[in-house]
C-alpha cells in the first residue's frame, strides 16, 4: 500500500484517467473502471469522492480551465504538453470548486504530479502558474 495519502492518491488517479480520456474520449465510468482493474491499490485507498469529482469535473471544464491560465502564459496553451496541461487543469478545478483546500495545498500537490509525471523542470511551470492563478481567485 502506498504511503501517499487518500486525497494525494485521487489526484494522483485523476492524471492518469484524464490522460487515458484525452487519447482515448473514454467515459468516466470507464476512466474509473480501469483505475480500479490497472491500479487496484492506489483505487482502493484513494479519495473516491474527489477523485471522481476531479476527473468529472476536469473533463467538462478542461479547456475553460485551461484558458485561466492566459494571462500568465508566454506561450499559446496549445504549445504545452498533455500531462502539464492535465496538471493545471486539476489544480484550476480545485482552486475554484474546493475552497475547503488551502491554496498551498493545491500548488503542492500540483508541483508533487509534475515531479511524478512530468518533464524535469516541469514542476518550476507549474508551480509558477499554479501560484499566479491561486492568487488571482483565493484573493
């Protein structure tokens, strides 16, 4: 069993499915059914409540989750890679629907999923983004 907390864990399944969704337009249902047959563990001892919470939520809003970031990008969004992209539209999904997470909560875990999944200096964009759009809506 991992270490990783339960709400750590959902975040965590959350990449994965929305990845799975974005190559494969799966359903949710589906996204969570294979969560629970590949990665059983990590299904058993997560969140359940956030986690689909974050896939559902993170799959209608994706690209007007996206689009919060604009104003702090140097670059078109299009030009930033799926699983960066995945992780920011997460960590906006939080920031505006789960006010009970603290703001630093959400840019740290944010940072943790780009450590695990993304790219070397990934997490110094992340953290970047996350931080700015956090300030902008937890005012």
């Amino acid at each position: 069993m991992s270490k990783k907390s339960p709400r750590h864990l959902s975040r965590s399944l959350a990449v994965q499915a929305l990845y799975n969704y974005k190559i494969n337009q799966t359903s949710v249902i589906e996204l969570e059914k294979m969560l629970n047959d590949f990665v059983r563990d990590l299904y058993e001892h997560a969140n359940y409540e956030l986690m689909h919470s974050l896939i559902e939520n993170s799959i209608n809003q994706f690209d007007v989750m996206l689009e919060q970031y604009k104003p702090y990008l140097q670059r078109e969004i299009s030009d930033i890679n799926l699983i960066e992209q995945i992780i920011l539209v997460i960590a906006a999904v939080e920031l505006i629907n789960n006010l009970s997470v603290p703001a630093p909560v959400v840019i740290n875990e944010a940072i943790e999923l780009s450590k695990l999944y993304g790219g070397p200096d990934s997490h110094k964009f992340i953290n970047n983004l996350v931080d700015k759009l956090a300030k902008q809506i937890r005012k």
